[in-house]
C-alpha cells in the first residue's frame, strides 16, 4: 500500500461508525460537512427542510460507499428535530455528533430592517441550534461515553465571523450567529462534568455557502466569484483562494474527532486569514 493510500484508509476510520446528524445538509458547506463525515467513516443523517434535496445528498454520498441517510428536518420545529434524533438512535444505538448547521441570510439596511424580519433569522439561527441542542443533551445523558472520544457526545455549532464583524447590511445575521457563540459556551460551561462537548465553528468564506449571494447582491454576476467585489475580498488572502465546503468539513471531523473535552466552549476558525505562514 502507497503512502497515500495509507492516509487515505486512516482517514477513513477516524469516526468509523460514529453517528452523526447534520442539519441543513443540502447547502454548499451542509453538503461539504456530511461529505467528510462520512468520507471519515460515520454515519450520517443528512437532515434538510426539503426531502428531495436531502436524498439526493445521501444518494451522492451512498454511490460513493459511504454511509447516508436523508431526513426531513426542519429545525424550527422542535417535535420534528425530536422525531429526527429518536429516530435515529432508535435505528444506530446512539447520538455522537450533532452539527448544528442550518441557517439563514437576510440583507437589509440595518435601519430599515423591520423586526419580523429580524424574529425570523433568530428562529433559524438561533431557535434552531437551541432546539438540536436540548434534544440531543437529553439522549447524550443517557449514553456511555465514547472509547475513542472519551465524551458523549460532540456538538458542533456553526457559527460565522460575522458574529464579530459590524455590517450595517447583515445586521440580523451578525446578531443571530453571535447569539450562537453566547449560547455554545453557555452550554459548554453547563456540560462539561457530563463529558458532553459544545463548540463553536466559523467557516471561512465559502464561495458555494452564502458569499454568492452577498457578493451578487453587490453588482458581481451570477456564477463563479470573477466580478469586482468578490475578486476585491479574494486579493487581501495569503491563501489565494475561496474556502470549500469540503474545508469546512474537514474541521468538523478534527473538532468531532478530538480525544477528550479540550475543543468544549473553545471557537474553531477557519477563515482565511488565519492560514498565513
């Protein structure tokens, strides 16, 4: 066996049969983190507000011999978020990785925005996280801890750099993922002694995620990231380039991966600018 595929089978068992649900998994960085989850061996629950989306997501995956489930999951809805998480340990035994990922951009002009629009953005963002969270906590209470992980259970709540970025156009989404950092660590600080890890995740700017349609909004065409605004953003980055979902990925299985409660409370990022050499 080459070097490469050495790395390649290791990386293959790093969650090797791990339980995970994604919510909002049929997105460009959804789609990136249940590609990598499952590409590192878990078992992933595919969850979306659109059932087709959602299997074709888990097809995708399950051509690839992967293992995928798709699941409508709509994450204001707590009873359904419920349903999900007992239907799926009803079928796997347990609940080790909850990825808390659905969410929603509204752009407006801070002073202009009315507050159902802002009402609307916390449901999802916020409301949605809380929900995954206390349903998941009241099945990770009730399972042993994790051999390989020592905890039991991961959660994994995505967040964004706009939680600490002032932007008079994203005012409401600004406000809901900062909401989502307060909440992680609040529940973080109240988990730990049961060895049930919360953390926070920004992505960097995933060009297939929401900076498309913040950076059309801005005059650039639709399509790949060629028009001024979206060249502007990439020319200030060491790394060259626009993140991908699967980058995102890849720190979802570090974070879900990690031996022991040392990522619990902490905020992982992947923005660009802290790839500098």
């Amino acid at each position: 066996m080459t070097l490469e595929a050495e790395v390649a089978a290791a990386r293959a068992q790093r969650l090797h049969g791990k339980v995970a649900i994604v919510s909002g998994a049929t997105g460009g960085v959804g789609r990136g983190i249940a590609r990598r989850l499952a590409g590192a061996g878990a078992i992933v629950v595919a969850g979306s507000r659109d059932e087709a989306r959602a299997a074709a997501v888990a097809d995708g995956l399950t051509a690839d011999g992967l293992t995928c489930i798709p699941a409508r999951l709509d994450v204001t809805d707590p009873e359904q978020v419920e349903r999900v998480i007992a239907s799926t340990v009803e079928r796997f035994g347990r609940l080790d990785i909850l990825c808390n990922n659905a969410a929603i951009m509204h752009v407006e002009p801070v002073l202009e925005m009315s507050l159902a629009d802002l009402a609307r953005v916390f449901q999802v963002n916020v409301g949605g996280v809380l929900a995954g969270v206390q349903a998941a906590v009241r099945q990770m209470r009730r399972q042993a801890p994790d051999p390989d992980t020592g905890c039991r259970g991961k959660i994994i709540n995505v967040s964004s750099p706009a939680a600490d970025t002032p932007n008079s156009l994203e005012a409401a989404y600004g406000a809901s993922k900062a909401a989502v950092n307060h909440l992680t660590r609040t529940v973080a600080a109240l988990l730990a002694h049961e060895q049930i890890s919360t953390t926070a995740l920004y992505p960097g700017n995933v060009w297939e995620g929401m900076q498309s349609q913040l950076h059309q909004l801005a005059g650039d065409p639709v399509g790949e990231p060629s028009g001024p605004s979206a060249r502007a953003k990439l020319e200030s980055w060491p790394t060259g380039r626009w993140q991908r979902p699967d980058d995102t990925g890849d720190l979802v299985v570090f974070i879900a991966a990690f031996n022991g409660m040392g990522l619990n409370g902490e905020r992982i990022v992947g923005h660009p600018h802290r790839h500098r050499l």
